[in-house]
C-alpha cells in the first residue's frame, strides 16, 4: 500500500466518515454501477453528497501518462 492512500473493505467502509472516495480503474458509469449494487456504499456520506469520483481506466498505473490523465479529470469536472 501506498503511503497516503488506503484501502477499504465493504464492510469497513462505514469508517470512512465524511471522506471523499476515489475508485480506481473505473469511470462514471462504475460509481453508479458500485452505488447500486452494493447498498452499504450507497448510505455513505460521500454517496449522498456526489463526493465519490471515478479516476479513470488508466488510473491503475503510475508512470507520467496515466498520473497526467488522472489529474486531468478533477480539474475537468472542476471547470
């Protein structure tokens, strides 16, 4: 694991608090597909509050492209 980064069982995931969570290796149809099949995630608060953002397919590696498109897509959604 990463420093600065965790990861989280569905079971534990009420843990999370008021976080904002990041799904990696998946983009916007995948967080409503997670938030729909899995009801413990949909009563998180950062479900209800739309905090949830999909990194994208490329997010599973790190080299210079895949760290560029990731941070593309919150300064996308940001405006």
């Amino acid at each position: 694991m990463r420093a600065g980064s965790s990861a989280s069982s569905f079971e534990n995931a009420g843990r999370l608090g008021a976080s904002s969570l990041y799904i990696v290796n998946a983009d916007g149809s995948d967080v409503a597909e997670y938030r729909e099949s899995h009801p413990v995630l949909a009563v998180l608060p950062a479900f209800a509050e739309g905090r949830v953002h999909a990194l994208g397919p490329e997010s599973f590696r790190l080299d210079r492209f895949a760290a560029m498109a990731v941070l593309a897509r919150p300064a996308a959604a940001a405006g």
